[in-house]
C-alpha cells in the first residue's frame, strides 16, 4: 500500500556531498516504489536544484552511469516538487521566474515554513537530509 514520504533538503550538500547523494537515492526509490513522495527543498539544500551542482555530485561517485542525476531526474518526472523562495534567493541569487533551477518554475511549489509543516503533518513517514 502506497505511503505518503516526505523528503527534507535542508543541509548544504556541498559540505557532505555523500549524505545528500543517498537522500536523492532514498527519494527516487520510494517513488520507484509507487509511493507519494513529496520532495522539500530549503536552506542550502536549494543547491541540489542546480544542474551543475547535480554534475559535481555525479563526479563524486565516477559512476560511468549519471547516477545522480538520474535520481533528480525520477524525482522530477514522479514526485511532488516543493522549494523555499527565500531560499533560492539567499542561497542561489535566483527569483521565483528566473527558471535558473533544473526544475521548471511551473513545475515547482514556492513555499515555506508553513508547507514545511503541512507536509510533515499529513505525511506517513519523513526524511531529513
């Protein structure tokens, strides 16, 4: 029976680029599953949605495969996508309609602290990374 699961990006993955990686792999996998995945990303976590960030992280596991980015690219095609805009603002530079992310701006909800906390209320499990 599908579970709802909502993932947190809140660390700065280039400080630890490995827990960030099997974030990105616990998430892609409960969608693999079938599950409704929600995916927040806030804080320095916003560097995630960086398409070059996602090749920096690629590097780290010379993977002849992309692996990391075909765990963005499940994420993108099978879950919810939510990103705090004063997060991307503080962290990246970018606006909500720069459409700088790997994720278009349409396909993304702009929220924050109270989607943070909508999602973790109604969510069966959560992860925080």
């Amino acid at each position: 029976m599908p579970k709802h699961v909502f993932v947190n990006f809140v660390s700065d993955p280039s400080i630890d680029h490995m827990k960030s990686i099997v974030g990105l792999a616990c998430a892609a996998r409960a969608v693999s599953e079938g599950h409704d995945v929600s995916v927040f990303f806030a804080a320095a976590g916003v560097r995630l949605l960086e398409s070059d960030f996602i090749d920096i992280l690629d590097k780290e596991m010379a993977s002849d495969v992309p692996m990391v980015r075909s765990f963005m690219e499940s994420l993108l095609d099978g879950a919810k996508l939510y990103c705090s805009f004063g997060s991307v603002k503080a962290v990246l530079g970018y606006e909500e309609g720069d459409n700088a992310l790997i994720v278009p701006d349409d396909n993304i909800v702009w929220s924050g602290p109270p989607g943070v906390i909508e999602l973790t209320v109604t969510s069966d499990s959560q992860l925080v990374y």
